[in-house]
C-alpha cells in the first residue's frame, strides 16, 4: 500500500510533462506582472515601448507574464526572452535596448568609469540575468554601470 501512495504522489506531483521542474514558474494561462526600470550610467532609461509575446510591457515599466505557449512557459519565461520580444538583446554580459544601443562589460559610461551589468530582483543582487524568471510582484532593477 506505502509503494501505491508513493507511486500515486510521484506521478501528480510531476504531471504528465515534468511539471515539477518549472513549479514556481510561470505557466500557460497564468498572467503575472513585474514592475521594471532600467539605468544606464546611473541614469533611468524611458520605459521600452509595447512589445509582443508572452512576457512584454505595454510601454508603462511593467513586465506581463502571460505565456501562451510552452515556448515561453516555466523557465522559458525568462528576461532574455522578454528583451527579444521589444527587438533588444540581453545576456549576462551584454544589453542591446530596443534602440540598438549595445553596452558590454567593461564598456565605459560616459563619466569616464566601467561599466557592468547588474540586475537587483526586490533589492537584492541576481546573478542570472539574462536566464531570470521574473515572479508574479517582482520588482526589477536592471543596471548598466
């Protein structure tokens, strides 16, 4: 009997395809928002225009998370993702905005200083940046200096 109830709880808590890995992520039909700012040598770009696909902005500094598809679901849902989809480009190395202004670590701003990238989620440094998934309330700093 303890072999079926382990049986039974491993097949629903991994779903008919691998759930488990992306739980905490976002899913299709979910729709979740996180706020965003983005500053260049110290100073706060506009708010990228509307943007399409799963994780876009309406051009107000907000982030919607509604994927529609497993392409952009769980840890699809990424930041990179969402800087494809406004015609940008992001790594953990690298921005290229919408505008097709490219800045690379160790690129200088124009005080003279180096600049690197740095994405704070909710005040608090992240190392992945271009594989984060943003979460339902996140609060978003991306910064280049």
């Amino acid at each position: 009997m303890l072999v079926v109830t382990l049986l039974l709880w491993f097949f629903l808590s991994v779903g008919s395809e691998g759930e488990a890995q992306d739980a905490g992520y976002p899913q299709v039909g979910d729709h979740w928002h996180a706020d965003y700012s983005i500053y260049i040598c110290g100073a706060l770009e506009l708010d990228y225009p509307y943007s399409e696909g799963g994780i876009h902005t309406h051009g107000e500094g907000r982030l919607h998370i509604h994927p529609s598809h497993s392409g952009e679901a769980g840890s699809n849902a990424t930041m990179a993702r969402f800087f494809a989809g406004t015609g940008g480009r992001l790594t953990d190395t690298m921005i290229e905005a919408p505008d097709g202004q490219v800045l690379n670590n160790g690129d200088n701003c124009p005080d003279g200083r180096m600049g690197n990238i740095l994405l704070k989620v909710n005040g608090i440094p992240e190392r992945a940046i271009a594989s984060y998934v943003p979460r339902d309330n996140d609060i978003l700093e991306l910064r280049f200096e």
